[in-house]
C-alpha cells in the first residue's frame, strides 16, 4: 500500500533530490500519479543531476596530470561522494564552500567555485552578500580578493 505524504513534510524532512526520487520510485510502483505530474518530477530530476554533474570530473580537469591520486580521490571521495549526500542541497553545499574558501583567502580555487555555485543557483548579488558578510568575519583583505575574483566572473 503506498503512503501519501504532504510536501510540505516531506520538504522540511528531506532534500528535493530524495523526494523527487520517492515520487518518480512510488509513480513507477503504483502509478497513483498522473502522467503529467510524473514527468513534471522526472524533468525536474533530470535538472537537479545535470546541477551536480558539471563538477564530478573538475579533479581530472584541473590536476589530472600531474597529480592523478588526488585527482581521482578528489572526483571520487569529494564529488561523487560528499557533494552527492542527500542533507545539503547542492546549493547549500556551494554558499558553504565559497564561504570557507573566501574565509580562508584561497582565491585560486575560488573562479571554480563561484562558477559551481551559479550553476547550482546562487546570482552574483547573493555571493556579492556572501562576500561582504564575510568582510567582517574574515577580514577586509580576503573579501576585497574575493570580490575582485567575483568581478572577474561577472565579466565573462
């Protein structure tokens, strides 16, 4: 027997990526929702991956040779693992990555990271927000080289 659930409990319990698939999962057992509904969940799946996926091979891209180990390690055990957990919204993840790497003023790894984070939906005001946030936390040096990075991207 299938279970019907709010989505409003179900967004305060669990990530959009873990209901969408306990949707399309209930669709294809029961077939309790309409056709329309269901591909509406499907397409909005097939969205949250593609979100995620861009990143999946950033270590290969970056370091892949010279330094093939961490490469590997840092696409296998930090994208396709830490990144993917259910808890924290790919979105989530990005604000609290920009945040660390602008707290601890490492601007090198930042252009990839911001670019990831606007894939996963943060708009250039937000981390501009971020950033000057940070200014009072992490200091004026760090925030004024995050910035600069921030403009850098806004140009593109």
């Amino acid at each position: 027997m299938c279970e019907i659930y709010t989505l409003g409990y179900l967004a305060r319990r669990y990530s959009v990526l873990t209901i969408l698939f306990f949707v399309d999962l209930q669709y294809q057992k029961s077939r309790f929702l309409p056709a329309v509904i269901a591909g509406s969940f499907r397409l909005l799946l097939n969205r949250q991956e593609k979100m995620m996926q861009p990143s999946q091979q950033a270590g290969q891209q970056a370091f892949g040779d010279i330094a093939p180990k961490l490469a590997q390690l840092s696409d296998s055990v930090l994208f396709d693992d830490v990144w993917q957990r259910p808890i924290l919204t790919p979105r989530e993840r990005s604000l609290i990555t920009v945040a660390a790497l602008v707290a601890l003023n490492r601007v090198e790894q930042l252009p990839f990271h911001l670019q990831l984070a606007q894939r996963n939906g943060v708009n250039v005001e937000q981390l501009a927000e971020l950033i000057t946030h940070l200014a009072f936390y992490a200091g004026w040096p760090a925030a004024a080289s995050a910035v600069a990075r921030l403009r850098e991207l806004k140009q593109e």
